[in-house]
C-alpha cells in the first residue's frame, strides 16, 4: 500500500517538473527534450536533481 502511493506520488512530481521544464522560455528544445526524459527515467532522483539543482538556473 505504502510503495503504491509513493509510486503515484513519484509519477506526478514527474510530470509536474516536465511541465515546468516545458514552461521556461531560457532552454532550447534539445536540452527541454533531454531534462525531460532523465527526470521521467529517474523518477525520484531526477526529481531532486531538478527541484535543487536546475530549477533556479533556468528561471
């Protein structure tokens, strides 16, 4: 029960950084494409890595 809701919760904080990835004007299309897929592949790593690391670099 407890990995389920981790699971969904991993999968929407997912999408919710390619949402934000695909909103920022600063990145080209190549570099939105490969953000995306690292943090979809990584789920939770990906995740942090972005929220903490990149997420202020392209805002």
């Amino acid at each position: 029960m407890f990995g389920t809701i981790l699971y969904i919760l991993g999968i929407v904080a997912s999408v919710w950084c390619v949402l934000d990835i695909f909103s920022s004007s600063k990145l080209d299309a190549l570099m939105k494409l490969l953000l995306s897929v690292a943090v979809l592949c990584f789920s939770w790593i990906g995740f942090a890595v972005y929220y903490f690391l990149v997420r202020e670099r392209i805002k």
